[in-house]
C-alpha cells in the first residue's frame, strides 16, 4: 500500500544553514517501549558527513547537523509544529535579570559525556568563548590562511593567535556577552551578562562541545579532569598561550570524512554515539549508553547513506536498501515514488530556499568582477528564475511553485508581500539580455569570467547552472564551472569562485538568526557584503520586541539587500519525504534536522519487508 500526503504552507522562518543548513538535542520524549537491541533503520542523505563542529564557516551545513543534532545534546530544539522546546533533562536556563539582560544555563547533575566524563561548566564556558569569540586576538583575519581547494585552514595558519571560526560578531547574539560568565558553585552552572538587550537570546547557546578532549589535544593533557581545569584556568585568566591551540582544535579538531583513529573525537552527549564512517559511503549511529536524557533511542543503531543522486535514493528504497528518504524533489522522483508499493510519500513545501549569490570581495575573477554594482545587476538581469521555476519546480507541485520574491522573508508570512512589493525583485521575474549587455559594456570590465559554484553531483543543480550559463554567456558574460562535490565547505573562501548557487535550510522561528548571513562578517556571510544601513537595523532588530517594528525593520532591510544588488533568489524547495512500511513515527518538521529532529522515537515494525 501506498500513501500520499501533500501538505502546502510555511511559517516564518529564521536562522540558516547551508542545505545539500542545527546542531542541538531534543524533541518529545518517546513512549516508554524503549531501546529494542538489534533494531537498526537505513536513511539516505544527498550529502556526506564531514564535521562534527557545525557552528564554523567550514562545518554550518545541513549534512553535518543532521547527524551533529543527534549526537550532541542542548538546552532546547524545535519540534515539528514547529515551537521552541526547553530540554530540560539536559539541563535548564533562567531569566536572572532583564537590565541588563543576565541568563545562567545549567546542566542537570549526571549528564555525562559518552566516555563517563560529566558535562560541566568546562563546557559551557569554552562553548561562551567559542561562540562569542570574546576571548579572540583583535582585529586578527584568517582569509589568507585559507585553502581556496578546500575551504580549510593552512598549515601556515599562526599559531599563537586566538581565533574562534564562530563568525561571532559583537554586535549580536553570543558576542554581545563580552564579559566572561561567572562560575556557578555547583560547577556546573555559568552566568553570561548580555551588553544589551537581545531578543533571541534563548536561541544562542548551541550544543557544546567535549571541552576536555579538545583541550586534551591541543595541550597535550592525558587526564579529563585535569584537562577541564585547564580550559577553565585559560579561559578564566585570558591565557592566549593556552587558547590558542584550543581554539584550533575546536575549529579544526573535528572535521574528518572518515572514522578516526582518535575515538575520543566522536565524544557524544547525545541519544547516539557515531561508531562507523565510511568516507562518500555511509556514517553509522549506535545508541549512546551514557545517555540519560528523556529522548532515549528506540532504534540501536541508525545508519545515514550518502546518495546525491535523489533517482539511486528512490531506486535504494524500493530496493529495500534504505528505509527513508528525503531526496532534492524532481518531477522524475515523484513519478518513480508512484510506482513503489509499501511506502508512504509526503509532498510540501520546505524550509529550503534556492538562490544566487554574488561575490562582492574575494573572488576568483582577477578583476573581482562582482565589486562592481553595474556588473551585479547585469549578472542578476540574465538569471532566469522563472524559468527555472516553471522547468524544474512547477512539474512536482503545479501551481504552488512560486517565484520567491524576498531575501528575509517566506512566501505568506507576515510582512512577505509588504517586502516584495517595496524591494526590486519585480526587476528580475523575467530575464533582460539587452539590459544586462548594455550595463556590462558601461561596467569597463574586460575579463567577464563568472565561476559558479554549485553542488556538481546534484541534477537540479546541475540543470539550474546550465540554465544559468546559457543565458548570462547571451549578455556577454563567461559563465565557468566551479561545480564541486565538495562545494559547502568551498562556500566563503577567498578565490574559490565568483557566484554560488545553494539553497539556505531554515532551522528556527527566531528574528534575528538569519542576520548573520547580512551583517558584515557574520558567520553566513559568505559573499563579503557590507552595507553600514544594514548593520544598523540589524543591531535594531537585535533588540527589538514589538513585531510590527520587527517587519519594518526587515522589509527595508530586504529592500536594500536587493538595491545593492546582492543576489537574487529563486524559489522554496518543495519537499519530498518518502519511507518504508517497516518504520513509523516519522513525521518531518520544515526546519532543520527536517525526518531527524525525532528519530529517537523511529520504530521498526513488522509492516513490510526487508529486501
């Protein structure tokens, strides 16, 4: 038997990670049936796994925050309604004062790390000088010690600097807690005084990281305790010599395409432990015995294929190889779901959206093609999003696919018609090659070369820069291929490539979290865009609690993010999600983790076959 479900609709939606997208634990406590050994489920991603640390500008991608969600437990997480849930069985957060703005997190007495290691305040406060890069060597910039191949770090990067790869700004969210916590006596607790007030600040504090091993690594310590005393003493005392190399490591320590050799690297405070990775194949998922947590695995062992191809992620599970997918939707896939029996497909829109960003700085085109506004727009002008729409959209959802008009704002939230009525979107429905020479041959640019990233081993994508290529080569351009199956990690690196062409996966309702994607070097701020008015409103949003005020504020945000001819978008990702007979219980949120968020509560039936 099969089942279709098309569910169409979106909230308002916020903070963004790069799609194939957050980290964090949680979702609504399972039924009391338990872990059943030797219970195992097969999913399907289109993306490999490659960091464990989604919180830099190298790791923030969807497919390692899916697998990061499930081994590295928070405060909190969004349910599929979606609502902000406190986890209050890893630990809890309280209000102390709201001028000035003063919060302290605790972790519950007997949470432990995956090896027996209580999770403590050493945590916590290397979470703080991580994510508010407050402790960080001023006016230090890592761009010429970055791999333009590979989106890495270099060798040649300077030891005895402190840099934390949090893209944290002092304006907003954790920067704005410029002071160092205080220490609870419990030693499990911290303190953290906001500089100002901030909206979002229950959204900040995202799962930490093993404090222990990283120091353990980067100061050559054996013992765990002796190795959180030290991060706590560095932190404490604002020992550059000590958090230098702690801050490498946390940048750096744990990105790896393969298992291991160090199993300390694969620490976990979550439901799940990863116990095997095979690079480009598979990464493997096994209950966490240390975890106490309400959100307590039903299933032992979870294990994530990486199929780009969405058409082999179809044929997978018909094959009865993999029991859930959520594949890049085409109209293809949703013809080949038709004809698989014991399955059950949903159908919608997603949190997803596509779109094209422009270089402003740093890009691989000698002349910096893109620092020019006149280039910008001549490029925007021959882009052409409503064919791309009506050729690889609208064959899966009809008339629900929809040009998305707005850099902020989702179709049908509030203050979405408001923004694309005011921005100039409108300019760009409909391709102007006449327009986009004239502009380019007043522009004095000579070398016309656009190198384009995308994800080279995923079809739409591939068919959207063919689209794309075509039309901008008519109005003079030299559209390249800087397609790569490595391309979230290449996304910000200086000289890798001229224009990007991804989808940004929404991952809370929070006003201020897709902020850091505009304001100057916030940590989504790939493209190197600056505008000063842009800055400000977003310092306004940061503090602003009265809705309507919010909207304005955005739309003339939006309005001048298109003005300054920043990048256009495209459309919201419709949504597939199909799944065998054999497992119930999943039921896919719009944000991120998306069939994640509560695999916890998965179960295997006796519905269906193994094949």
């Amino acid at each position: 038997m099969k089942r279709f479900s098309i569910a169409v609709g979106l909230t308002a939606v916020g903070a963004l990670v790069i799609s194939g997208c957050a980290p964090g634990g949680g979702g609504d406590a399972g039924d009391d049936s338990g872990l059943v050994e030797g219970s195992s489920i097969t999913a399907a991603w289109n993306q490999a796994f490659y960091s464990m640390n989604g919180n830099t500008s190298f790791g923030n991608a969807t497919a390692n925050n899916n697998i990061n969600y499930l081994v590295l437990d928070g405060f909190n997480y969004y349910n599929n309604t979606p609502e902000l849930v406190q986890n209050t069985s890893f630990g809890t957060y309280e209000l102390v004062s709201e001028d000035p703005l003063t919060v302290t997190f605790t972790v519950n007495e007997g949470v432990n790390w995956s090896d027996g290691t209580p999770i403590d305040a050493a945590d916590l406060m290397l979470n703080w000088a991580a994510l508010s890069r407050a402790l960080d060597t001023p006016d230090f910039d890592p761009g010429e010690f970055t791999d333009p191949e590979t989106g890495e770090f270099t060798d040649a990067f300077p030891t005895d600097v402190v840099y934390f790869d949090s893209g944290a700004t002092p304006e907003s969210g954790m920067g704005l807690v410029s002071e160092t916590p205080e220490v609870g006596e419990d030693g499990r607790s911290i303190t953290m005084t906001f500089d100002q007030p901030f909206v979002d600040w229950e959204l900040v504090f995202t799962s930490p990281l093993p404090a222990h091993v990283i120091a353990k690594n980067a100061l050559g310590l054996e013992d765990n305790e002796e190795a959180k005393q030290a991060v706590l003493d560095a932190i404490e005392s604002n020992d550059a010599a000590a958090l230098a190399p702690m801050a490498s490591f946390w940048n750096s320590g744990f990105n790896f395409t393969a298992m291991p050799d160090d199993a300390e690297l694969v620490t976990a405070s979550g439901p799940y432990i990863i116990s095997d990775f095979v690079a480009d194949e598979y990464i493997t998922l096994t209950a966490n015995p240390e975890y106490s947590g309400d959100n307590t695995a039903n299933i032992e062992e979870i294990t994530v294929r990486f199929i780009p191809d969405p058409l082999a992620a179809v044929q997978a599970l018909e094959n009865g190889e993999v029991d859930i997918i959520q594949p890049q939707a085409t109209a293809d896939i949703t013809t080949a779901l038709e004809g698989i029996d014991g399955i059950t497909v949903n159908t919608g829109l997603g949190g997803t959206y596509e779109h094209v960003d422009l270089q402003f700085d740093q890009g691989r085109n000698p002349e910096n093609i893109f620092s020019n506004p006149q280039v910008r727009e001549a490029f925007m002008k021959t882009i052409p999003r409503q064919e791309i729409v009506d050729t690889l959209i609208k064959p899966i959802i009809g008339d629900d696919a929809i040009l998305r008009d707005s850099q902020l704002f989702v179709p049908g939230a509030a203050g979405y018609d408001e923004a694309a009525a005011s921005n100039t979107s409108a300019d760009y429905a409909e391709v102007d090659i006449e327009g986009a020479r004239q502009l380019l041959e007043e522009s004095g640019v000579t070398n016309t070369e656009v190198c384009v990233l995308y994800a080279s081993n995923n079809p739409r994508r591939v068919n959207e820069f063919a689209l794309i290529q075509q039309s901008a080569n008519e109005a003079g351009f030299n559209v390249t291929d800087c397609g790569s199956e490595d391309w979230g990690g290449l996304l910000g690196t200086p000289g890798a490539y001229d224009a990007s062409l991804f989808g940004w996966q929404s991952t809370s309702l929070g006003v201020t979290n897709s902020l850091p994607t505009f304001v100057t070097a916030g940590i989504n701020n790939l493209n190197f865009y600056s505008n000063e008015r842009v800055d400000e409103i977003i310092t306004e949003l940061n503090t602003t609690f009265d809705e309507e005020t919010q909207i304005e504020l955005q739309v003339e945000m939006d309005r001048l993010l298109w003005e300054d001819f920043y990048g256009v978008t495209i459309y919201q990702f419709p949504e597939v999600t199909a799944f065998s007979d054999r497992v119930t219980n999943i039921d896919p949120s719009i944000l991120a983790p998306t069939i994640f968020w509560n695999a916890w509560d998965w179960e295997v039936t006796d519905a269906g076959s193994e094949e």
